[in-house]
C-alpha cells in the first residue's frame, strides 16, 4: 500500500473521557474525467470509504469531510488509530465505477485528476453501543456484542513529520514557500525546486514575456511525450489532427509537439479548456529562464496528476470527434520530460485574461480553486 498520502482527523466533541476508536475512511477527492462518444464528461468529487469492510461503522464519513474543519494527524494525538485493511485501489475503482454508472457508453478512457487519495479517521467510543465520537450520541442502535475491537489492528499514530529544508541547496538563500505551492521558488540564484521524499529536487522553468500591466503568472507544465497510435510529433501534426482552420506552413514540422497543462488546481471543466486551448495554440515564442518578478500563482497540482490528464486533453482537440472515437483506443502516452512554465494573464475587471492565446479565468472562480 502506497504510503504517501495525506491523513486527517476529524474532531471529536466528547467531553467525558472515553477510550476513542478513529476508524479510517479512504477519501477521494479531485477531477473525474470520462470521454465518452458524446464527449467529455466531468466531476468534481469529495467521497469517502470505509478503509476497513465491517457492517459494524458507517459505510463513509458523509458530508462531514466537506463540512468539518479536519486536522492533519499528529504523532501526539490520544487514542487508538485502526489500520487500514482495504487497499485504496479497490475502493478508486468502486468510485469510478459509481460515478460513470449515468454516462453513454462506450467510456473509452477515464482519468481522474487532482490530490486523489487521502485518508480521514473519525472518532468513535463504544460502550453499550457504538457511539459517534463527533456528535456525542449512538452511530447505531444495534448493541455492541460478538465483536472485539482489539481484534482489529491499531495503535497510537506513527506519523512521520516530513521535514524540507527551507534554505535553497544551491545558494543557502531562505526559501520563499508560496502558500500551498508544490514549487518553492529562491528569487536569490533564480532556481524553482520541489521535494521528493525529505529533499528537494531541481525543476527545470521558465516565463512568457509579459505584455502590458498588472500581470499574474499561470504555471503550466508544459510536457514531452512519446505518443504512439496516431502521428502527433510537430506542430502540423497538431493542426492536422485538431483540424485547425489554418494552412500547414513550411517549418511546422520542425517544431516539437508538446502538451501544455494547467500546473494548478481548478474547476474540472475550465481546467480541461485550458489544457487543451493552450496545447492546440502551442506557445512558440521566446522561453525566458528567469522568475517572473510580479504575481506568481502556487503550483498546486503536481506534474504526476498532469500527466494523468493528457489522454482526456488530447481527446479534448482531436477533430472530427467521429475520428476521434475510431483511433482513441489505439493511442498511448508516454511523458518523457517536463518543464514548468509561467504564463502571464492581465488582471483585468472580473478576469485574467491571456490575450495571445485569447483565453479568460474568472477571478472568483480562482479564488475559490484553492479549496478544490
Ligand atoms: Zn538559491
């Protein structure tokens, strides 16, 4: 079982002091993506699972994992944390199951796209009956009998606090942490890092040269892929297979075909037109390999979740749609390199808009990506 997940808890209201029982629940939280012959369906999904298959706990944690406040777990927290026993893979296919129940079939492919696996313990103490910790009062008016909780493993939280240097490896600069970014940036040597594990690791950047007043950097991760089952290496490719209204012109088929995604959290449908808006206009000019000096937007979505998405991007712009669900199947994606790159945006009115590749995010609705 993958152990590189977020586990939070939710808070208990009891005031007596009972012996507290935090069942685990797997949560599933992001985008889900379904291509379909009428195409693109998407959902934003918060659920959640029983960790462990017992009729004995509620089957998930309901809306509470939306409503509540939920603490990250801490090595100091009293009582006692079942372990997990349902691996989070088989309940994964469960939730897409359940969600593409409604839609056309065939579904020819499916992703699903954000921070997708967490765990949530709530708490629970047992006395003539099962009690729900967060409320105060019985989870069930079954009678507690012919079941011992200590025969299911448990214990204190073992939680290892990652720590990440915060002084830049290359220059011993403090390093600027962006709320919630994955990328931590030292404005001091120029340099964009991101941890893997307890260290940090170089990332490769760049910037758009900016045009105009009052910009906000976008990150995107711009992606290399092999893609094999269809030819889509260069830019004529590109205009080819998105049917483009304009002629292939002589070099296009020099310049490398790359995928461009959304390198941040956001609504599921918008951030599909990102994707495959800024992939099909395939961004030529120059790359400059500074930091942007104005508004940076944090990475919040970390490149394996981009990389997720290139399957539903390309099926996205691939024109005719007919054409498109005849080769699907037989296209496969393989990233090879990534680089991530600012994309400026005027702060206008209500949105920011990129002019050059004529796109607009409302600006209520980035304000309100960050609880995705
Ligand atoms: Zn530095």
């Amino acid at each position: 079982m993958a152990d590189d997940f977020f586990r939070y808890v939710l808070p208990h209201a009891t005031q007596a002091h009972h012996d507290l029982i935090y069942f685990p629940y797997w949560r599933f939280k992001g985008m889900l993506f379904f291509c379909g012959p009428t195409g693109i369906t998407n959902r934003f999904v918060d659920v959640s699972h029983q960790a462990i298959e017992t009729a004995r706990f509620p089957l998930s944690v309901g809306v509470r994992s939306q409503a509540m406040k939920l603490r990250f777990l801490s090595a100091d927290m009293e009582g006692r944390f079942l372990k997990p026993r349902l691996p989070f893979e088989k309940i994964a296919a469960n939730f897409e199951s359940r969600f593409g129940k409604a839609l056309p079939k065939p579904i020819l492919h499916q992703a699903h796209i954000g921070e997708a696996l967490s765990l949530i313990y709530s708490p629970f103490y047992i006395k003539d009956k099962l009690y729900d910790a967060i409320i105060d009062k019985p989870a069930s008016a079954q009678a507690w009998e012919d079941f011992n909780i200590d025969d299911l493993d448990g214990g204190s939280p073992k939680w290892h606090i990652r720590f990440v240097s915060t002084l830049c490896p290359n220059c011993g600069w403090d390093l600027e942490g962006q709320r919630d970014s994955l990328v931590i940036l030292c404005k001091n040597c120029n340099s964009a890092w991101y941890p893997v594990g307890r260290r940090l690791k170089q990332l490769k950047f760049a910037r758009l040269q900016e045009a105009g007043e009052n910009t906000l950097y976008l990150p995107f991760w711009r992606i290399r892929a092999e893609i094999s089952g269809i030819d889509l290496r260069s830019y004529a490719d590109l205009v080819r297979i998105a049917n483009l209204p304009k002629a292939v012109q002589k070099g296009w088929e020099e310049i490398p075909f790359r995928f461009w995604i959304p390198a941040f959290k956001i609504r599921p449908q918008l951030f599909l037109r990102l994707a495959s808006h800024i992939t099909a206009s395939q961004p030529r000019e120059e790359l400059i390999p500074e930091l942007p000096a104005t508004r940076i937007h944090p990475s919040t979505l970390p490149v394996k979740e981009a990389i997720e998405s290139l399957e539903i991007a390309l099926a996205d712009f691939m024109k005719p749609r007919q054409k498109m669900m005849e080769r699907f199947g037989n296209i496969h994606i393989d990233a090879q390199s990534f680089t991530l790159i600012f994309v400026p945006f005027n702060e206008e009115h209500h949105e920011f808009i990129q002019h050059d590749y004529q796109v607009a995010i409302n600006k209520n609705v980035l304000a309100h990506s960050k609880n995705l």
